[in-house]
C-alpha cells in the first residue's frame, strides 16, 4: 500500500507567510546574495580564461569539472560529517573559506602571477566548500521551519537562485566590459563575505544532532544513507534521472561560452546576457512549482517538468549569429523552467519525506550520482569540443538530454498523481 500524502494545514500556516520569519528572511538574503556572485563567476572564470590567458576550449571546460569533481571525491564523508555537527557554524565556516579562494584570483592577476592551474584549483577548493555548504543547507532549513512551510521555503530559495542565473552571467558580461572580467570574480568574494554576515545573524539556536552512546563508524552511517536511497523506488528513480539529465545540461554548458565567443563571434557583454535571458524560465518555474504540485499533483508535474527539462534542449544547436541567437533564449527558457520546477518539488519532497536523522546522507547519496557525473559530462563535452568543435559537441549534449525524460516513466511516478509523505 502507498503511503499517504501529505497535505498541509491552512491552519498551521504563519501569518504573512515567510516573509515574516526573520531568521529565514536572513537564510534567504545571505543565500541570493551569495548565489548572484557564484553565477558571475560560473561566466568571469571562462572569460578569465579565454580572455586573459588565451585558455583552450579543453582547459576552460576543466573549469567547471574541477568546480563539481568534489561531489564525486568527499560527497558521501561529507554528507555523514554533516549529520553529526551543528550546520550553521560549518555553512560560515565554508563562505569564509570561499571568499578566501575567490579573492585570490584578483590578487594574482594584480602581481601578474595567474595562471589556469590556479583558475583550475580555485575552482576545486571552492567546489570543495560547496559541497559541505549545500549538504549543511539541505539539513538546516528543516529545523528553522516547520514541515508544512518547507516547500515555501524552498520555492522562495529557488526563485532567487534561479534569478541569480539571469542577473549573474549579465552582470559578469556587463562589468568584464568595463572593468575586466577579474573585477567579476572580486565580486563573488565580496557575496561569500556577506552570505556569512546574514548566517551570523540568525538568532535560532540549532539543536545539536543527537548521537547514540555508542556511535558507529562513519563507514557504516555512509552506507545507511547509500542504502535508503537504493532501495526506495522514488528516491532511486529521482537519483536516476538527475544523474543522467546533468549529463547532458551541464555538458553543452561547460562549452557554450566558447562557442558563443568564438563561433558566434560575441563580445563578452552579450555572452553574458543571453545566459541570462535563457534562464528567465527558471524564475518562473520556480515560482509556479508548488503551484503547479497542488493542482496536477506533486508526481504529475514532476513528469511534466521532465517533459521540459529534455526535447526543448535541441533548439540550443540551432542558435548562430544574428537572430538566430533566439533560438538559444527559446530552448534554454524552456529548459531552465523544467530544471526549476522539477528542483523545487524534488527537494521539498526529499526533505520532508525523509527520516531528519538520516537526511544529510540521503541528500549526498543523491548528489553524488547527480552531481558525480558533471566533472565527466565537463571533460567528455571539452574532449568533443576539442575534436569536433564547440557546436559539435553542443549537438551531442543536447540529443543526450532530450532523452533523459524517459527514466521518470521507469518508476513509480507515472501511476501516481502526488508522491507519498513518507516511506511506505
């Protein structure tokens, strides 16, 4: 038998909704703040690269292989580390740490000392403090709102998050215009420095997760997580088509730069504002997604948002100079709206139908398939590229990702109308 759906009560809802929730207020500015910065940086490395030290189309997709090779490395000692400690503390912790890394390129390029290995390593170390961050986070909303408000809560983080995809890259193009694209990445330290102030303000104090006297070893808690993920069939089939689906969008990402730059023939400005403008969808889904749950069903829309995620991916390879740019703006709207939607619910259903003692290692369980693949979609795109061209390997990409929809259809999504509350 199923288990039963969980469907919130009007009544438990707070006054005003989470706009009147001071500490989550602080969670959500720190977060946009810092999210804005990460994605002027995800355009101000590549143009880094490619404008300041003459990078190969191979050398800048090891940028963004090096920024998500971590989550293959430390995901699952992290995701465990994360259950046993305070996750506040270790969320600051990680923005000071990052603000360190991304200062550094600055400082380099002003000594006339920069290189790619350090763009390169920067990007690791940084991605390294990512993944504790993100882990920490995913546990950390639960206990600063109560059940019922996490999906809002999540949908109002993604919204920003997904805005910070539009105003990031633009913002990167538009100051590497007038100041350089090192100036950019001396911004993404300065969000890391502020995130941190916001996670200092919060005035809930976080309950430490409790142990058993006798705690087992971190070897063991890394397979309960491993384990719960496995052998449930919507966690197991989630994993699945976010593994696969990364493949292929994080694949034509990490060489869309240069093709726009050097097959395109665009200046840095706009690069950065059609990346921008090919994201706009995802503030919309963002903002719909829990909408969207309550009258398709969590499950029905969760299909319909890996309906978008996947054959609008094919009008990116169409897009060239001139107006032929649009049909890059068309596909990647279109697919930033089903990333988005499909974010939204997916985590709020994680968090919500997962057992709080064993989330954090539930969540990298996830995130190491998920987010593992990327440094290999990052170098296979860059060893394509290099043979076949930038367009050539975006062409790959994209077919791989117009597929990946089919995998949602292999579960238990496609008979139900909303997903369960817990497991069964």
């Amino acid at each position: 038998m199923s288990a039963p759906t969980r469907t919130p009560d009007p009544a438990t809802r707070r006054p005003g909704g989470l706009l009147r929730h001071r500490d989550f207020r602080l969670l959500w500015a720190g977060q946009t703040v810092s999210a804005v910065g990460s994605n002027v940086t995800t355009v101000a490395l590549p143009l880094v690269a490619v404008a300041a030290l003459d990078a190969t189309t191979f050398q800048v997709a090891m940028l963004t292989a090096a920024a998500w090779l971590p989550w293959l490395l430390a995901g699952l000692p992290a995701g465990a580390w994360v259950d046993r400690v305070r996750r506040r503390p270790l969320m600051i912790a990680c923005d000071l740490i990052s603000a360190g890394l991304f200062l550094s390129v600055p400082v380099a390029a002003v000594l006339h000392l920069l290189t790619v290995a350090q763009l390169v390593a920067v990007a690791f170390a940084a991605g390294l403090a990512r993944v504790f961050f993100e882990t920490a986070d995913q546990v950390y909303l639960p206990t600063l709102l109560r059940p019922e408000e996490v999906p809002e809560g999540n949908a109002r983080l993604h919204v920003t998050q997904t805005a910070s995809y539009l105003v990031g890259p633009g913002l990167a193009g538009l100051i590497a215009q007038l100041a350089g694209a090192v100036t950019a990445v001396l911004l993404d330290a300065l969000s890391f420095l502020l995130s941190a102030l916001c996670l200092r303000g919060i005035r809930a104090v976080e309950p430490r997760p409790g142990r058993p006297a006798t705690a087992p070893s971190l070897r063991r808690e890394v397979a309960d997580g491993l384990r719960f993920v496995a052998r449930d069939p919507y966690l197991r089939v989630l994993t699945l088509f976010g593994a696969a689906s990364n493949i292929g969008l994080v694949g034509y990402q990490a060489v869309l730069v240069v093709f726009l730059v050097r097959s395109a023939g665009l200046a840095a400005g706009p690069v950065g504002v059609l990346i921008g403008l090919s994201s706009v969808g995802g503030i919309v889904g963002a903002t719909l997604a829990t909408r969207l749950a309550r009258r398709l069903g969590s499950a029905r829309a969760l299909l319909l948002a890996g309906a978008l995620t996947g054959p609008p991916a094919l009008l990116v390879p169409l897009a060239g100079p001139g107006v032929r740019v649009a049909w890059l703006v068309l596909g990647g709207t279109l697919v930033s709206l089903g990333v988005a939607v499909g974010n939204v619910i997916k985590g709020s259903f994680r968090q919500t139908y997962t057992p709080h003692r064993l989330l954090g290692r539930v969540t990298v369980s996830m995130q190491l398939l998920n987010y593992g693949t990327i440094p290999a979609a990052a170098v296979l795109a860059g060893a394509l590229g290099a043979v076949w061209g930038p367009a050539g390997a975006i062409r790959t990409m994209t077919a791989w990702l117009a597929l990946t929809p089919l995998i949602l259809l292999a579960g238990p999504l496609r008979r139900r109308r909303d997903l369960p509350a817990a497991p069964a």
